[in-house]
C-alpha cells in the first residue's frame, strides 16, 4: 500500500513540474538574450537599395542600385520612364549595351546586369567583378552626361570617373 501511494505522489509530482514549465514556456528560450537582441536589431534593407545616386542641379539624378529580389545590379536615370532620358542618351546606351552587356529591365526601369546566386568563392568573385563593371559603366554614363547637361553637384564622381576612351 505504502508503495502505491508513493507512485501516485511521483505522478502528481511530475505533472506538476509539467505544468510549471508549460506556465513559463517561451518560444525564444533557447535563444540567448543577447542573439534576441541581435534579431530586433537587425533591419532589413529596402529592396531595391542605392549604392550612389548624382544629381545635377536641375533635379536630374542617375542612381545606381541592386535588387536582391530580382538578383540584379543596375543604373536608373532620372525616374527611369522613357520621357525621362538623359541627354546624351545615344551615347550611354551604346556603353551600356556594347561595351558591358547591359540590358534593360522592365521591373526596375533600368540598364541591368544579373549577379548569380550561390555563396561560393568563385560566385562571389564572380558578382564582385560583375558589380565593379557596372560601377564602370555607371562612371562612365555619369561623364557623358556632364558633358552636355554640365557638372553634377557631386564633386567626387567626376573624380571618380575614368577617362573615356
């Protein structure tokens, strides 16, 4: 008799402790607090971000941008419609298109050039020189312009900008 009562105590006993811990379950308890916190602080980033974006001081700007949605990275002039060309359109096409491959794109209203997805070594370094390519052309597309619309307000891209050739 002595031991039934000792087994039907344990089995209060245990559903108890069940309880308690249902009472204090939290979901991110296996997360240490400081990674909790790590978690609310990051932020994810608007797509499409800007990396550089030129002005001129008539409102004009030629933005240089990448999409992790669509797994691109492209130059945007103005608002990107058609009535808002630069000025030298035929000239910063011919560059984008011929010499770099760009196409145009649609979804983002700009000349784009894919990256590839994957995170291995020769991926990356394969999307590094993609995006230093099209940071070229966008150099590029920038001194074209200042030729017929005049100096940016941005001083260091016309420093940046590599001669044309």
């Amino acid at each position: 008799m002595a031991k039934r009562k000792q087994d039907a105590s344990a089995d209060n006993a245990g559903e108890s402790v069940q309880e308690a811990l249902a009472d204090n379950f939290n979901p991110d308890a296996d997360v240490p607090p400081e990674m909790q916190e790590v978690e609310k602080a990051r932020v994810k980033r608007p797509d499409p971000f800007g990396f550089d974006a030129i002005r001129w001081p008539d409102g004009y700007t030629i933005r240089l941008m990448e999409s992790d949605a669509n797994r691109e990275i492209f130059i945007q002039f103005g608002s990107g419609s058609k009535d808002d060309q630069p000025k030298n359109f035929e000239a910063i096409k011919k560059i984008l298109k011929d010499d770099h491959k760009m196409y145009w794109d649609v979804k983002v209203m700009g000349w784009a050039k894919g990256l590839r997805f994957g995170i291995t070594p020769l991926v990356r370094e394969d999307n590094k020189r993609t995006r230093a390519q099209v940071e070229d052309a966008f150099c590029k597309a920038v001194a074209l312009e200042e030729e017929k619309r005049g100096p940016s307000l941005t001083e260091y891209a016309r420093e940046r900008s590599a001669p044309i050739r």
